[in-house]
C-alpha cells in the first residue's frame, strides 16, 4: 500500500514535525502542529520547511508571514501551482483575514485561494466572509486554534490589596490596549497591568498621545507560552481590546478561550468569534465590564461555564481528530 506523503511550507528551514509545537510563531503550534499530529497518526510521511519535496500528495500551506514576502511569494506561488499540477490535494490555512486589507501578503493569498483545494480557518466568522465577500468556491473548512493551557480554576479573592489585569499579545494590538487605557483612566485608578509581549508593545504605549498621563502601574514581561500562564496566577482579570471595525475583527477566538481557561474574568471587545462565548465575559464599556474592573473576583461565573461546557471542543484530540478527517 502507498504511503501518502505530506508536506507543510512554512518559512524557514526543514525540521521535524514536533518541532512545530515549540514554534514561537502562534499558527504553528496551535495548528500546523496539529495537522502535523494527524498526518502522522494516518501514517502519512510527513515533511517541512521551504523546501518542498519533488513530489507530495497533500501540501499544507502556513502562514507566508511578511518577512521576505517579495521574493517568497513567488517561490511559494510557483511550488504551489507545480504541486497541485502533480496531483497534490492543497489545504491552506488561512488564519488573518488578508483578502479583507490591503497588506504585503493580500496578493499571496489572492492566487492561493485559487488554488486551494481546501481553505482551512479557525472561526466560522471567516469561512462566512470568504464565502459571502469573495465568492470562494472551493471546500472551506473549520478547525479552531488549540488551547495550549489546562483549565485553571478561578480565584475567588484579589490576589493583592488592588486589582491586577493581564494583557498578552502581539504589538499589532497594542494600539489597541492604548485606547482601552486612555478611555478607562479613571476606572482603571490603583490598577496594574501586567503586559506579556515583546518589547515594541511598550514603545508602542510609550508613543501613544492619552489625554491625560495614565495612573494605571504598567508591568511589562517578555512573551512566552510559560511566561502568560505564569503571570495569569498572579492576575485578577484579563483584558483583550480590539476593534469591530477593522481587520481584526476576524481574529480567531484563541486569546479569549486562553484567558477563560486560565481562569480569569475577562473583559473584550465583542469579536464576531467570540459570540458563541458571549455568556462568559463582559463586553468593553459595557456596565458589568466596568463592574467586573471593580470587582473581578465577584465575575469567576463566565469562566466556570466555559470550562465545564466548552474547553473541550480546543483540545489537542478533538482538534486533531478533525485534521484527520481532512488529511485522509
């Protein structure tokens, strides 16, 4: 019998498939990893990096990434048309919504749809808009992010004498956070924010003009996978601002469902993927967010439901049983 082999490109050089799951880049460890688990368990031989073999019977398209686009686009274009030309079936994973902006990586994603067999994407806010806006013919398929963290239970008291709220993410939010800060500058008085990023999400709150200097103590913590579980012991609450109105608002429902897990109460801004999680926390500038920002440990009943009703549907099993079905 045939051993079916599998291909992921993703930038940089080849290495083994459980590499992926160490990757400090978030698409592949909560989903190339995955899809890589599932090859595997079909016995499929699975391989990575830039370099594609001569020929393969599915390929999995990563994340292209900015970095180098001009010249890796047409690289990866060119290894895409010569692998489906072969016979090889092409999933892309298409995690950020590029057809919807006009960024560096929009006419990459314009020729790949074309010629994906299937589009993979972890909400189905962006499966409805690839097919409502852009007329996507071929199958779409909906695989959410993994939850890389275990249920932790809510606190029921402030960890301090004064509230502590956990921010984690790329700088791209920032901008975000920003705003969040300057329009709770009252509410967020003796707060502090613990911030688990990387360098520029500071100098991107350093840079931002607020209308009055902000009293909220400012932490800041160097990313990692561990580094966001370790601070979330010592948090009240979590906050994840963004915006309805711009391209982000097809962001993946992932920092949410960490932040429940963690067992944090969590005020967000109301993302198309998060309305399925609408009863497990409080919606920016809503009365209870604001009241949750007085009183976190009186808001632990949105995370208590989450865990107990839908934490299972991330995990690694559930996840990588649905890659399977589509790997076969």
């Amino acid at each position: 019998m045939k051993t079916i082999t599998t291909h992921i490109l993703i930038g940089g050089p080849g290495g083994s498939p459980s590499a992926l799951q160490h990757s400090p880049l978030a698409s592949a460890r909560l989903r190339l990893a995955v899809a890589a688990t599932a090859a595997q368990e079909l016995d499929q031989k699975v391989s990575l990096g830039e370099r594609t073999p001569e020929r393969v019977d599915r390929l999995i398209v990563g994340k292209i990434g900015a970095n180098d686009i001009q010249t890796r686009q047409g690289v990866w274009l060119a290894e895409i048309e010569r692998l489906k030309g072969l016979g090889a079936r092409i999933f892309l994973d298409y995690t950020d919504h590029h057809l919807d902006k006009n960024s560096v990586m929009t006419e990459f994603y314009l020729a790949a749809c074309e010629m994906a067999d299937v589009i993979c994407t972890p909400t189905s806010e962006l499966r409805t808009a690839l097919i409502e806006h852009f007329k996507i013919q071929c199958q779409i398929a909906v695989v959410p992010d993994l939850l890389e963290y275990e249920s932790v239970k809510p606190k029921q008291e402030l960890v301090g004498a004064a509230p502590v709220g956990l921010w984690f993410g790329h700088p791209t939010n920032a901008k975000f956070l920003a705003r969040f800060i300057d329009s709770h500058l009252h509410a967020l008085t003796e707060h502090s924010l613990a911030i688990v990023s990387s360098p520029q999400t500071l100098d991107i709150l350093k840079r931002h003009k607020f209308s009055q200097p902000p009293t909220v103590g400012i932490q800041t913590i160097p990313w990692s996978v561990q580094a966001v579980a370790q601070v979330a012991q010592q948090a009240d609450y979590c906050v994840i601002p963004s915006d309805c109105n711009s391209p982000k608002r097809y962001a993946s429902n992932n920092r949410l469902i960490t932040a429940l897990a963690l067992g944090l109460p969590t005020l967000a801004t109301a993302l198309p993927s998060y309305s399925e999680f609408h009863d497990n926390f409080a919606t920016i500038g809503s009365e209870e967010a604001y009241d949750l920002l007085k009183q976190p440990e009186s808001h632990s009943q949105g995370c208590e439901r989450f865990q107990e009703d839908a934490v299972h549907a991330f995990t690694g099993p559930k996840l990588v049983a649905q890659w399977r079905s589509l790997l076969r």
